[in-house]
C-alpha cells in the first residue's frame, strides 16, 4: 500500500474512522464494502483520492492484515466478525430494584370516553 501510507502505518486509526460512520463494535459483522467506501471516505479524510478499484486492492490488504493480527475473523466470503475489545460496548446495568416497603406509585385511571 504504498499510496495511502496513513492507513498502512495505523490500522487503528482507520478502525476509529470507520467507527464514525458505522456501527462497529466488538464482535460486530462488518462487509467487505464496508470497508471499500471507508478507505475511499478515510483516503478523502487525508486529502488523497482513491478510485473504486484501487479502494478494492487497498480493501483485500487491509482485510489480509487485520485477519492475521486477529482483529478480523472470517464468518462468510464478504463478512467478517470485528474481534476489537476497545470498541467493546459498555455494559447495560440493570434497573435498581423498588426497595422494600415503598409502594410503586398507581397507576392512572384510563379517561372515560363520552361517546
């Protein structure tokens, strides 16, 4: 990749990139064009134009390499399964439950129609 050396010195910041314009988190599904428009919008981002084509080889590279680090595992041809812990999703805590002795509030009676 010599054209874009931006995005071939730091992955990471491209994965950051694309977080901005899709929904990547950890263990997400992401598509190879997925990919094809990011280096496209990334390269752009950078002040560089890439073509479709070239985007596409710049795509197989990139892909080739976050599959080897382990950021990337193949689910079907196309698609991969992003395995990034920094894009981890924080976790949901739950309700608090209603302490004992306080009653939860009634509920309002529906309005009465006048039909």
């Amino acid at each position: 990749m010599t054209t874009m050396t931006p995005l071939s010195n730091d992955t990471t910041d491209f994965l950051r990139f694309l977080k901005t314009r899709f929904h990547l988190y950890h263990c997400s599904n992401v598509f190879f064009r997925d990919f094809q428009y990011g280096i496209m919008a990334y390269a752009e981002e950078k002040g560089t134009h890439v073509s479709y084509a070239k985007a596409e080889e710049l795509v197989k590279e990139v892909i080739a390499r976050l599959a080897a680090a382990g950021t990337l595992k193949a689910v079907k041809p196309g698609s991969w399964m992003l395995n990034y812990d920094p894009f981890r999703k924080p976790p949901v805590k739950p309700e608090a439950a209603p302490k004992a002795g306080v009653a939860a509030a009634p509920a309002k009676p529906a309005a009465a129609s006048t039909t």
